[in-house]
C-alpha cells in the first residue's frame, strides 16, 4: 500500500501554491496598467502635432510694404510653432525678409524684430525640425523694402507645426 501524505502537507502545498498564483496576478496586473499607459501616452502623442498652414499678402507701396497678422501668424498662449515650410512669391526684385516679433515701419517695410530667413527672389524654403520655433507669443511677420512687383501685392504662404509647451523635449528628441 502507497504512504499517506499528512493532512499539513495539503495545506501548506495549497497555501504555497495560492501565493504564488496571486503574486503572478499581481504581477499581470502591473504589466497590463503599465502597457496601458504606454498605450495612452502613444495615443497622446500621435494627436499632440497639428499643422497650422498660414498665408497672406504683403500690400507694396513706394517699393516697400509689410504683413503682420498677430492673430493668424501667431503661436496662441500655451503653444509652439515650427515653422517647416515657408514660401514668397509675387515679385522681381528686392528683398523680403521674414522677422520674428517686429513692429513694422510703413514708411521702410523694415522690422527691428529677429530676422529668421531673407528672400531676395521668390522661393521656397523648408526647415529642418526645431529651427524656426516660435515660442507661445511669438509671431512671424514680414518686411518688404525696393520691390518690383507685377501686382500690388507680394504673396506669403507656409506651414507651422503646432503642438503643446509641455511637448517641446519629446518633440526636439
């Protein structure tokens, strides 16, 4: 006859067995909550960029003019811009210049603000990633000065990635 196996053994192997079925429980628990957050925050992510497409016309008088449109040309409070594409077209000669934070002087086209790229043809430039930013405020505005033009007019248009401040670090990499 086989030997009896003492009623403590059972209960000790039950109770050992139960451990360790809620310790891998447990254990999926916290792999699902984390997957789950890696889930959310990639989801996050891939909704955070927005392009912001952006266009307008220089109004040139004398050979000189300027565009400044706060309200269209700026990253809103709590909001970065990366200007990625930008393009000027309309005229034959001078030179356009892009500015960042200028006010404008009507009577030279000029601007005291930071100047971010010059055109002194009609072009299309692209930026590489974080190069041209606009921190929350900022604006992007434009000085014309000694245009010819077929029109009254020189032409911008271009196109900005907006995303939230709290993004700026996972955006630059």
């Amino acid at each position: 006859m086989g030997q009896q196996v003492h009623p403590e053994f059972w209960v000790q192997l039950v109770a050992q067995v139960s451990g360790s079925i809620d310790l891998m429980t447990s254990a999926l628990d916290r792999n699902n909550a984390a997957l789950e957050r890696e889930r959310l925050w990639r989801e996050k992510q891939a909704t955070v960029i927005r392009q912001v497409p952006f266009a307008g016309g220089i109004p040139i008088a004398a050979g000189v003019g300027f565009y400044d449109q706060p309200d269209s040309l700026q990253a809103k409070t709590g909001y970065i811009w990366d200007i990625r594409r930008m393009t000027i077209t309309g005229f034959s000669a001078g030179q356009v210049i892009a500015y960042r934070n200028g006010v404008m002087n009507p009577q030279t086209g000029l601007n005291p603000g930071e100047q971010l790229v010059p055109y002194s043809a009609p072009a299309t430039n692209t930026f590489s990633k974080g190069s041209m930013l606009l921190m929350p405020g900022d604006r992007v505005c434009f000085g014309a000065t000694g245009i010819t033009a077929a029109t009254a007019t020189v032409s911008v248009y271009g196109v900005a990635s907006c995303f939230e401040s709290w993004y700026l670090p996972y955006y630059l990499g």
